[in-house]
C-alpha cells in the first residue's frame, strides 16, 4: 500500500486506504499522516467530511484532543450538513 502512495502521490484514495489500514494496526501516527496527505490532494468533495473526521478521530485516539477539536470545528464550518 505505502508503494502505492510514493508511485502515486496525489492519488488521495491511496492515502486514505492507508491510513485506514494503519489505524487498524496501531499505527495511528502514521495514519494521522496518511490522512492529512489524502486531504492536502484533492478528492471527491462529497467524501471529504468523512475524511476530516476520519483524521480527527485518529488524533482523538491519541490524546491528541486540542487538534482533533480543530479539525472537528472545520468539519463543522465547512459540511454543516454533516454535523
């Protein structure tokens, strides 16, 4: 998987599976990163939100409360429709 993401970068989709496959296996430092990566490359919009929330959980499940509020608080501001 992390082959994928070097051969293809900006493939958003690469990094979210990444991250996901991370997170499922503890490695949710790495998964923060994964996911910061699929957000910085552009994507579908309509699955962004959950993306934002994928990442801020991660940050949650590490302690990582004052950012995962930040990025809680941007889900907010930009998918209301999603709070």
């Amino acid at each position: 998987m992390r082959a994928g993401t070097r051969v293809a970068p900006d493939a958003y989709f690469a990094h979210i599976n990444l991250g996901d496959l991370l997170k499922a296996n503890g490695q949710t430092d790495e998964a923060i990163v994964a996911y910061r990566q699929a957000l910085e490359n552009k994507g579908p919009e309509d699955q962004r939100d959950s993306w934002y929330t994928d990442l801020a959980n991660a940050l949650q499940s590490v302690n990582r409360q004052g950012e995962a509020i930040d990025v809680y608080r941007k889900v907010i501001l930009i998918y209301p429709q999603s709070a």
